[in-house]
C-alpha cells in the first residue's frame, strides 16, 4: 500500500518514508487527544511483529495517550474493547 505517495502508483516506500508517516500521524493524533485521555488499540500481529524481544508476549492490548503534554504507548491489561476512549489519571497502574 502506498501510504506516503499516494499520487504515484509506483512510487516504492522506503523505511524512512514509513517513518515519516508515523512522526506525523503521532502529530495528528497528539492534537486530537485532550490530556489525560487516550484510546485502546488491540496488538495486531504486524504490531507484535515489531515489538522488542523483551516485550510480555501476554500484553494483547496498548493504551495510546496523552499525558504530561506527551503521547504515550502502555500496556493494557483490562478487558476494554480496541477504540474505547478512556481517561488516563497520573497514578494509573494497570
């Protein structure tokens, strides 16, 4: 899929344009988000796929949020289902 140049059906993506994407869709998604909410995201295979090593195999589910002015990527451990909008508070622990 041709996600960075979508006017070119050629165009070849490279990692550094995957990147790129990412950095502004991070922007994007930062500007939406008040403070202190976010949203469940469910680990998708190619999610996993990119994970450290170390990362808990168990997690199978991400909180994306904004908190202290910053997006921030935890795990989930509930039963939320994935688009839920949830509030984040400073002393969460999940």
């Amino acid at each position: 899929m041709n996600y960075t140049n979508p006017s070119n059906p050629d165009y070849e993506e490279t990692p550094s344009d995957w990147l790129n994407a990412a950095m502004i869709f991070s922007r994007a998604f930062y500007t939406v988000l008040q403070p202190n909410a976010g949203i469940v995201v469910d680990m998708t295979v190619e999610i996993k796929s990119t994970m450290p090593p170390d990362f808990p195999k168990d997690v199978v589910k991400l909180l994306v949020c904004k908190v202290n002015d910053k997006i921030q990527i935890r795990e989930c451990r509930d039963e939320t289902p994935e688009g839920t909008h949830v509030m984040v508070f400073d002393d969460y622990q999940n």
